[in-house]
C-alpha cells in the first residue's frame, strides 16, 4: 500500500532528492468566467475572464472560495485585486484557489494591513501574487503555495 512504502524520488542518479507537491485545488464555492482561449500565433492575447476587485471603499474577504478562468490582459484587471483600499485589516483572502488566469493571480495595491493567506495560486500568467506599488505596507502573506505560473509577454523574449 501506498503508506508502507516512502515514494522518494531522485534525480541524477540519487544525487538530488525529489519529492511531488501536492495541492488541493476543488473548493465549494466557484467564481468563473468564460474558458479563453490562446492563440498560438500569439500567446500575449489571451481572451477575457472574470475579474474581482475591491475599489477605494469597503471590506474584501474571501476565505475557501475559488476563483478560475480570471483576469483580463487590460491594467488594472487582475483575478483578485484589493484597489486603494488604504488600510482594511478587516481584508483578506485565506484558504482559497486563483487558477487559470491570464492577468495575475492576488494583487495588493494602496492597501495596507491586509492578510493573503494559505492559498494555492496554479497557472497563472505574470505574478502569482503582485504587491503592485511596493509602498503597501504591513500586508501579511503567508503560507501560499504558488505553482506553475507562465509569462506575462513570452513574446517579449522571442
């Protein structure tokens, strides 16, 4: 059976010790947009799908929820984005999945105090979780587990 055995794996002939990372990503409650579609001709464009925000005002709080098929390849339109909030320690996203996005997956900007924490981030195009400004300020982001992201303009590279 699986538990009697240890399942390491290793690479160059033992040198390097390999291990699988193994992340849930279903959850119960489901934020999502369209499928887009990519076009192999020109991987920028990317099609459209769902974004949220949290503009100026308010409380953003998102806990055990998953958001799929997200972003849009505009500015500003990210998965998740908490927008000028200022402070908001009454904001967070905790134990939640941002997969499929085209535009990045958690983004913090103008806002302060705020938690992003134990959440899977999967296949996300650019940052998996963007601190858009660099001057937000006493944010915690702990424990998330971010895998497979791809680049935002691959075509800049070519």
């Amino acid at each position: 059976t699986p538990l009697r055995s240890r399942h390491r794996g290793s690479w160059l002939g033992g040198i390097v010790p390999t291990q699988a990372e193994v992340a849930n990503l279903n959850r119960s409650v489901v934020i999502t947009g369209p499928f887009h579609r990519a076009n192999v001709q020109r991987p920028i464009e990317g099609g459209q799908g769902i974004t949220t925000r949290q503009h100026v005002r308010g409380v953003s709080r998102i806990d055990h929820a998953r958001v799929e098929n997200c972003g849009r390849l505009a500015v500003g339109e990210y998965c998740m984005h908490w927008h000028v909030l200022k402070s908001c320690p009454s904001c967070y996203v905790k134990n939640s999945v941002v997969e499929g996005g085209v535009n990045k997956g958690i983004t913090i900007h103008g806002t302060h105090d705020a938690l992003v924490q134990n959440n899977v981030v999967y296949d996300v195009r650019g940052a998996s979780i963007f601190i858009e400004d660099g001057n937000e300020m006493n944010n915690v982001v702990d424990s998330n587990v971010l895998m497979c992201p791809s680049l935002s303009n691959p075509v800049a590279l070519a």
